[in-house]
C-alpha cells in the first residue's frame, strides 16, 4: 500500500544537490565505458589471450544489460536511494575482482560481476532526474550530467591508454575503489532528500529469468560463430534456437503475467516504441565504434595505446556536444524531434564518407570527420530520454527508463559482438591474432556497419510522435517519501 503526501515542487538548490550527488554515480557508469577501450589490447598482450578480448567488454555489457529493466522495477517498489546504492556496491566489488584477475576466464568473470552493479548507474540517474524535473525544464540540469560525461570522455580514454602503457591495466579498475566510495556516500545523502511517486508493484521473477536467459544465450551465439564454430554448426544454430525459445517465452510472459517486467502498455506505446528504437540503433553503435576504434588507430594509423586514447577524444566529445546542444534546445522548441532527426541525418553521410574516403583522409581530417559525426548522434540521446519519459505517467518512470536503457544495452551488446565479430573472426581458436594482423578492408565494414546503425536509428527517430513536453514539475514533486 503507498502513502502520499502532496508537496509543491522542490527548490532548485534541492534539486542541484540531488543531481550532483547522482552524477557521481553516474561518472562511475560513464568512465568505464571509456576507460577500458584503449587499454583492450594491452590486457590480452599481457595476459597472452587476443581471441577472447571481446568478452572483456561485451560480458560488462551482457550482464548490464540483463539486469537494467530489473534497476527500474526494483527502484519504483523499493525506492531509487536503495536501489542506487546496491548498485554502487556491486559494481566496485566486481571492480576489485577485474584488478586481481590472473586470467582472462577469471578476468571476464569479474567484468561480469561488475555489469550487475554498473547495469543499473546510468539508468537510474536518468530516473531520478525525471522524479524531480518536468521535461521542458531538463535543459537546466543538462549541464551538469553534459559535464560527467564530458569528463568521462575526456578522462576515460587519456587514462585508460595511459595506465596500459605506463603503469598497469589494473588501476583502471582500483581507480573505480574511490570513486566507488565517494559516489556511495554523496548519493546516500543527496537521495534522502529525494521525492518519490510511491505505487505498489510486484517483481516479476519468471520475466526476469527468461529475457537474461535469452539475452545470454543471443550473445554467446553473436561471440562464438564464425570463430569458435561455423555459422553453420549445430552449436551456433543450437545457441540461437534456444535464445528464440526463451524470447518467445519473454513474449508469452508479458501477454499472461498480471504485472509483467516490461507492461504491455508500455512496449505499445509509439512514442517509448520507436525511441527506443533509435536509441538501441544510435547507442548501441555508438559504443561498438568507441571500443573498436582503438583498434584501428593501432593497427591502420599505426598509434601507441595512450596516443589511440588521445584520437579518441574528438569522438567522445563530439557526443557529449551534441547531447548539451539537443538538452538545451528541447524546451524551447515545439518540434523538438527536428534536432535528432537531422544530426542524425549528418551522422549517417559522415559514416557514409569515412567508410569510402579514410584511407585518403590524414589523421586530422580522420578527427575532425569523427567529431561531425559523434555531434549529430549526440543529438538523439537526450531527446529520446525525455520524450519517452514524458510519454508515460510518473509512476511508470523507473520502469519505462530501466525498459528504454535495457534496449539500448542489448543494442551495445549485440553490435560489440557483430563489430567483434566482422574485426576479430579472422583469428583460429589455436592462434588467436593481433591487432596488426587485422587486414584494412575489416575496418571497411566496419564503418560500413556504422553507417547502417546510424542510418537505422535516423529511420526510428523520423517515426517517433512527437508530444508536447510537461512544462509542470508539480507531478514529479508529489507523493513525496523519504526512504
């Protein structure tokens, strides 16, 4: 049973203290996705095992994955200080447990560990912001979520390249120790004073068994084919028949279940449907490029580990810009949707060029093409968050973000293993290879596949309803209760 008490909207130094305290945890989420990129080569050089490099960063992305709709249901039945707090926990345990890895098994394991924390920072960062702050009012706080992941691009790949190289891999996870710790304890005390639209809701257990079931089974098919096994063989088509069982039994459960998951209502909406669509297109390529990327400054450019992480920037970003520019933008125009649709548009001709003309491009003309291209996808992110989110009612927040962050994770981690797959597949499970043995017309396709991802999320967004943003913030103020 809830209780509810009705209060006006929160101050804005209220307000700015929550979103701090949340962004530091939001950092934690954001650096590693940076951080790890460039120092990917140097770990499997170190550990002696290049084959299975992909796994380091799909499994983090897997396990994320799995459990992100789980961060959104639990968060609307327990409470999003809690829940956020559990997160933190998890993930700098697992961060602990990647720093003492003596193998890859082992090393792949421990990022598995960390994708259970790590899978629900981000997302319910986005929840509580939505909690507090009506949609055409967002654009104020952009700032400061803009700045972390500006500092995370900035940091992550300058730090990963420079550990790897300099140092040791491993303190780009004892890194996360204090960072953990600061993020623990600023969001316990800036949570407390979190207002929250408290209705009763149940887990779904059986829902949540089967879509981390078939997620799993999905990605081992996506990572073995081709180089552990041919396409063809039993073990492949085994692993993709299973994975369709387990989503059909998803489907089945969210048909039957009194409060599936995922709700129906949610999934029929056009609206969540269709931006939910660009964002798994848009963010799911977006991170298959940042981790792949290094590899061809190593391999085509001929780069250091720590100078890679450098020509990484420009990228990295470029998105960031282009999130600011679309956050600040959405409240003050009416057809918001204009602004993703053609960054988008923008990104999909760069994508286009870099896949025919790289190889004439100098390093700089490389960069600056990049950072065009990381503008316009950075347009679609916050445009998507805040359309969904205002598409749904206040109690459905936690759940509607967990559901739309899930499927941009399945994007990532689907589009890792087909980039991996298209890069890496040229190695035998004996032999392995190496960065330099990658042979230049991969990375063809490579860009080739960037520019369909990007291509395929311009199609989504052109879709999605457009719907005239909540100027009010008293719906997200009301209900208030302290955890």
């Amino acid at each position: 049973m809830s209780t509810e008490q009705t209060k006006g909207p929160m101050a804005h130094s209220d307000i700015r203290v929550i979103v701090i305290g949340v962004g530091v945890a939001m950092f934690l989420g954001a650096l590693d996705q940076t951080i790890i990129a460039t120092a990917l080569p140097t770990i499997a050089r170190e550990i002696g095992d290049f084959r299975n490099i992909s796994w380091v960063a799909s499994i983090y992305l897997l396990t994320a994955t799995a459990v992100t709709p789980l961060y959104g249901k639990f968060s609307d039945i327990h409470g999003r200080r809690v829940t956020l707090l559990m997160g933190i926990i998890v993930f700098v345990v697992g961060s602990i447990a990647c720093a003492l890895a003596p193998s890859m098994l082992v090393l792949i394991a421990a990022r598995a560990i960390q994708g259970l924390g790590g899978g629900g920072l981000i997302s319910l960062a986005q929840t509580i912001v939505a909690d507090i702050v009506a949609p055409k009012e967002r654009g104020r706080y952009q700032i400061y979520f803009a700045s972390v992941f500006l500092l995370a691009s900035l940091l992550g790949p300058t730090l990963g390249g420079f550990f790897a190289e300099h140092l040791h891999w491993t303190l780009i996870f004892w890194i996360n120790v204090p960072l953990g710790l600061a993020a623990f304890f600023m969001s316990n005390n800036a949570l407390k004073r979190l207002p929250r639209h408290e209705r009763p809701h149940k887990l779904d257990v059986l829902g949540a068994v089967l879509i981390v079931v078939a997620t799993i089974t999905l990605m081992l098919a996506l990572h073995l084919g081709g180089v552990d096994y041919p396409w063809g063989s039993t073990q492949i088509l085994g692993l993709f028949g299973l994975s369709l069982i387990f989503w059909v039994g998803f489907v089945a459960r969210i048909l039957s279940a009194e409060e599936p998951l995922i709700p129906l209502e949610i999934l029929r909406n056009p609206v969540v449907s269709m931006g939910t669509g660009a964002a798994f297109f848009a963010m799911g390529t977006y991170i298959a490029i940042s981790i792949y990327m290094p590899l061809y400054f190593q391999s085509v450019r001929g780069l250091s580990a720590s100078a890679s992480g450098l020509s990484l920037i420009p990228f990295m970003v470029g998105t960031v810009m282009g999130a600011t520019i679309s956050g600040q933008l959405m409240g003050r125009m009416t057809h918001y949707k204009r602004i993703p649709v053609v960054g988008l548009f923008v990104s999909t001709l760069g994508a286009l060029l870099l896949t025919f003309a790289s190889g004439k491009m100098n390093l700089v003309a490389f960069e600056l093409v990049t950072g065009i291209i990381s503008i316009g996808l950075g347009t679609v992110l916050p445009t998507s968050t805040v359309a969904i989110q205002n598409a749904v009612e206040m109690h459905q927040l936690g759940t509607v973000t967990g559901t739309m962050n899930f499927f941009r994770q399945l994007g990532s981690s689907i589009l890792v293993a087909v980039f991996g797959m298209i890069l890496l597949s040229g190695g035998s499970a004996e032999a392995g290879i190496s960065p330099a043995d990658i042979p230049a017309d991969a990375f063809f396709y490579m860009f080739l596949t960037m520019s369909a991802g990007f291509a395929i999320a311009f199609l989504f967004i052109l879709g999605m309803k457009e719907q005239p943003l909540r100027s009010s913030a008293r719906h997200a103020a009301e209900a208030v209760i302290v955890d």
